[in-house]
C-alpha cells in the first residue's frame, strides 16, 4: 500500500513501498519501491527532479539505497526522487515499442510504454511531489531495462529528455545471425536513424569488457561494446552534440549488479551532481583476467570502427574505469546441500552471479539448437538415452520442482519435501510429440517465472533452510543448483549430442 511520510522520518532517505498502483495496459498490478531524498518535503517551493529505474526489484542487490546515503552525506547530490519499477515478465516488457526482437521477445513493450506514459507517470505525480519537466526527468535501467529506458527517452523528450542504460541490450535485431544478418538489423540503431535528434537529450551509456564473449564479425570487439559505440556514431549523425554523450566503459566490468552498483555513483552524479562536485572516482581492482587487458591499451581502442568520432575521443580514454571481480553472491556452504550437488555448483564460476547465468542461458540454449528441424531433436546418441526435446523438457521439469522447493523453503515451511524420478517424468512428458520451438517458448516463460521467483526473496531468504529428497537444503543452494544442472546439460548436448546429429 501507499504509505504517507511523517514529518518524524523525513529527516532520513526513506524507502516506500507502493503497492497501490494497477495497470489496465499491463493487466496486472505494478510494484513500486520509492526512494523519498533527506528532507523531503511535500510543501517545498518547487518540485523534486525523478529519476524512474526498470527492475526496480534490484534495488538492494545494487546497493542503491546505501550508495545514495552516502552521496547524500557527501553532499554529491540534489535531493531527487527515485522510482523503481518492479520488472514482471522483463524478456516480453522490455525492448523497443515499436518492434519485438526475431524471437518474439519484447512482444508487449508497446505496451510497457504506454503504461509508463498514461498510467506510471500520473500515479507518481499524484503521490509524490515530483516535477513534471522533462528536464528533470530521468528514466534508467539494465540490460533489456536500459533499452527500454532509452527506446522511451527518444521517442517521448516530451516526458523525459535523459536516459541512462547500464550494458544496454542494443544487440536488439530483427534477424538472427545464421539467418544473415547485418548491422542494419540492430532495432534501436534504425529508430535513432529515423529521425533527427532532439537537442536537449542527454544520454549516459556504460558496457562492460567482460559482459559478454560474443564477437559476431570477428573484429576483436566483443558485441556489447560495438553496438553501443555505433549507437553513439549513429546519434552524432543525428545531430546530437558530443557533450550530451557520457560513455563509461568498465575494464573487467561484467552484466551483473556488483558492476551496475559500482557504477552508480557516476550516472547518478551525471544525473542529479550537485553544481560544482566532481563525480565521485570508484575504489575499485583491476580484475585479472586475460580478457580485460587488451581493452586498456590505446591502440586497441583506436583501431576501433568509428573511431574518428569526437565523442569517443572526449569520453573513452577519462572514462574507462577498472572494477573488482564479483564477490557479493555468497556461494553455498557444505551443509546446505547434498554433495551430490557439488558437480552442478562447481558449474556456476567462481565470482559469477547464479541468477545472471541464468538470465544468459536461454541466449546460449537459442543459439545451439534453434536452427535444428523436428526431426534433428528427436536424435539420441546412444541407445535408452533421452532425444534432444527429452532432455530439455527434462531441464524443464527440475527446474519447476527446484523452484517450487525454494519457494516452500523460502516461506519458512520446514514440512520434507518429496524427491522426483526424473527417468519416470520423461517417459510421460510427450516431449517428443510436441515442436520444438513449442518447447523453447515454455522454456523462456518457465525461466522468465524462475527469475521473477529468485528475484523477489529478500536477503535473508538464501539461507533459509529445509529438506528435500530427504538432505537439508538451503534457498541459496538451490539458487546455484538450477544453473549448474543446466551448464550440465548444455555441456552433454555440445558433446555427445550435436557432433552426431544426422543430416
């Protein structure tokens, strides 16, 4: 519910968590989690500047509370309003209004936006004492998030006129790679190329060298970092100035929070500093790895396409920033699981957040088997071993049984949990009569509700503990379980299955 701030607590940054709000164009009801500014004051002279984030549901995970605290003390800041907009179905929410990807996926963006722009809008000005300039507008996110956030700032500088997006999904396509694609595919990239810029927009955009490994035309520019530099040429072109462009890019910065939270100070300086501070400079480690350090030395960077650009060469070289590895998702303890489970764990890298593998496993599952027909699926390697449809529906089914276990567990239910015969589900599971993109499509709603899941537990949740197929279990050995038990699969299907696929 919407709760009214006393004048007892405005002294302190408050949260607020709005439940209040019902969308008729999403047809659901929309979580808000409101970061009210020290000293908030609803009779104060003029209104606060907003800031609207996607995946509101990070919030913690990013540390954003606690990093605001501190700017603020710093006196960094200008009070402002946060917003954060709990993500529901993300993979078919976020994306570009206009068009969904090749896949489908982004199919009700337009949707999305029209909420945020008849429903989201009207409510927070309503409840909160937020200006309504679109100067003072600002509208964020991750990932698919960030897209979303900056597709929306583009097309409506009448509402919001910045955007910031954190390794924005500008990978964004019309077509699939084996299906001939070129760069004239990317979505975002052809809607900035159809109209002209307009010259109060302000765009913060941040890429990580570490998130992703994908180089599509074998350039030695990992893809993430290429489609957002050419989104920047592409705006230049436009007719946007240089100086409305901040670029950061993160050396061993990967697409999970830790990096997003260590550079949220920047963007919210960019955003709100106050008037004559200086961003605040992150203390920060060089993570070690071989991929990092090619990105660090200038005439890597200056081979790069487009280089020629003003705005790479205002803002690349002051802006690249080192990071530490990833460390805050706490790996599960000996205890908490079956050693059975160890083989599935140790599939989950060191330092790598599991909910962000599992975000990044779908891509992967999608690039090995799309293009197989029917009847390639229905291939086996070896006599009484599942087809590929099998297995996958199998990944399927323990991924509803283990995400039911962490809910149950997660709720504080000490009842046993009942294990499962997986060689008796998938006899019966009728995978083999069904399509395969019919199992693919259940696969991203299923995965879609896992994350949803995951991402709701509060903190204290992980290490809660229960007992299923009769050996205590915590939430967070489950949390890492689940992608283990896919990268195990995934690995089987790259071995013993696709090698030997009949023509």
């Amino acid at each position: 519910m919407y709760l009214p701030i006393d004048s007892e607590r405005r002294s302190a940054l408050q949260v607020v968590r709005d439940t209040t709000l019902h969308s008729r164009f999403l047809g659901r009801p929309v979580v808000l989690e409101v970061v009210l500014p020290p000293g908030y004051d609803p009779a104060a002279p003029t209104r606060y500047p907003v800031l609207y984030l996607n995946d509101g549901q990070d919030l913690r995970r990013l540390r954003l509370p606690a990093t605001l605290r501190q700017l603020y003390r710093q006196r960094q800041l200008e009070p402002f309003v946060l917003v954060a907009i709990h993500a529901h179905e993300r993979i078919q929410e976020y994306g570009t209004a206009a068009q969904p990807d090749y896949l489908g996926r982004g199919s009700r963006a337009g949707r999305y936006t029209e909420f945020v722009l008849h429903e989201l809008l009207a409510h927070v000005r309503q409840h909160y004492y937020v200006s309504s300039d679109p100067n003072q507008t600002v509208y964020a996110g991750f990932s698919l998030g960030g897209l979303t956030a900056f597709d929306f700032v583009w097309h409506h500088p009448e509402v919001a006129t910045r955007a910031g997006a954190f390794s924005g999904s500008f990978w964004w396509r019309r077509r699939a790679i084996e299906d001939g694609y070129t760069d004239a595919d990317r979505i975002m990239h052809r809607l900035v190329r159809a109209r002209p810029a307009y010259l109060d927009h302000r765009f913060w955009l941040q890429t990580g060298t570490l998130d992703e490994t994908n180089d599509r035309n074998h350039n030695g520019i990992i893809d993430s970092i290429e489609d957002t530099l050419d989104l920047m040429a592409v705006l230049v072109r436009q007719g946007l100035p240089d100086a409305r462009i901040r670029y950061v890019e993160v050396a061993g910065g990967r697409h999970n929070q830790h990096t997003w939270g260590h550079l949220l100070p920047d963007f919210l300086h960019w955003a709100f500093g106050t008037p004559g501070t200086r961003p605040p400079l992150p203390v920060l480690q060089v993570d070690k790895s071989p991929l990092t350090s090619p990105w660090t030395n200038r005439q890597r960077l200056n081979r790069r396409r487009h280089h020629g650009s003003k705005v790479f060469s205002q803002y690349l070289e002051a802006s690249v920033q080192p990071i530490a590895p990833m460390s805050s998702f706490l790996r599960p303890v000996a205890g908490q699981y079956n050693e059975y489970y160890d083989t599935y764990i140790s599939l989950v890298p060191e330092g790598t957040d599991p909910l962000v593998q599992l975000q990044q496993q779908p891509q992967v599952l999608r690039r090995l088997i799309s293009h197989l027909t029917d009847e390639q699926a229905l291939f086996a390697y070896a006599p009484e071993k599942w087809s590929i449809k099998e297995m996958l529906v199998h990944i399927l089914d323990t991924e509803r049984i283990f995400a039911y276990r962490a809910l149950r567990i997660a709720r504080g239910d000490q009842q046993p949990l009942a294990g499962f015969d997986q060689d008796e589900y998938v006899p019966l599971s009728g995978a083999n009569d069904r399509t395969l993109e019919s199992i693919l499509k259940e696969y991203d709603t299923v995965r879609a509700a896992t994350l949803s899941l995951f991402e709701s537990f509060q903190p204290g949740a992980y290490d809660r503990m229960g007992v299923a197929s009769g050996f205590p279990v915590s939430v967070r050995a489950l949390t890492f379980i689940l992608p283990g038990h896919e990268a195990h699969h995934l690995h089987i299907l790259q071995e013993r299955y696709l090698p030997h696929l009949p023509a």
